[in-house]
C-alpha cells in the first residue's frame, strides 16, 4: 500500500459542504465574529455555525454550490428548514442562559466552482426572523 493511498483512506477529502462551512467560518471571523460553534447537533436539528457579533449571538445555515445556474443557494432555506433553525437556536439559548440576549438568523452563501481555487462567498445578515407557532412567535 502506498503512503499516498493509506493518506487517502485515513483522512478522506472534506466534502463540498465541509469546504463551504471552513470558508464560511474563515470570513465571518475576518469581519469580526467570534465563533462558538461549529456544526452544532442537538435532537432539533443542526446549527451549522454559532457566532457572537458584538453582542449578538448569531446562528448561520450555510448553503454551498458549485454554482448558482439554478438559482442562489440561499433559496434552499426553506419554511421547513427556517422551522428547523429556530427550535434549535431556541433550545441553543435555552440550554446556555442567553434568552434575553440579542440574536439573529444569517445564511452565508458560498459558491465554488471546481476550478477555481477560492470560492465567491455572500454573507446574508438577518435572513429570515425566527419561525414557528404558539405563544412564543407571532
């Protein structure tokens, strides 16, 4: 077996998604974000970046392409998947003492190309507000 080949299996190549979620991290921390968390699971679903802007703790769903022929990627944030952000940074909030701070929803778009080295990435503050139903949304 060659070093090469053993490399490969032992440390496979970051998916798209991965390599999206790094580029991601890498430019919000540029403009000043601390990150908390990376891919944060719970049982209400995943958080793909936590971050602290200021004062705001800011949950961001990146969404990463090849390209934007069939429209931004942005667009996959759907209802469902808005639904799906808010319980999670709700129980997020919840679990760590911080329901009376400030937050918001951002999504980071990153597009990548195969043959380009460096992806084209679009920071959408304040995305959607958060989503759901009961008392404690409107």
């Amino acid at each position: 077996m060659s070093v090469g080949s053993w490399l490969k299996r032992r440390f496979p190549p970051k998916t798209l998604g991965e390599r999206g979620e790094d580029a991601a991290a890498r430019y919000l921390k540029r403009r000043g974000n601390k990150i908390v968390h990376r891919r944060h699971r719970q049982r209400y679903g995943e958080i793909d970046i936590i971050a602290v802007d200021g004062q705001t703790v800011v949950f961001v769903e990146v969404k990463t392409r090849r390209d934007a022929e069939l429209g931004r990627p942005a667009e996959a944030v759907d209802t469902e998947r808005q639904q799906r952000q808010t319980r999670a940074a709700l129980a997020f909030l919840k679990s760590h003492g911080l329901l009376e701070h400030a937050s918001r929803f951002d999504v980071v778009e990153v597009v990548w190309p195969t043959d380009q080295h460096r992806p084209t990435v679009r920071h959408i503050k304040n995305a959607f507000e958060p989503v759901g139903r009961r008392q404690m949304f409107s």
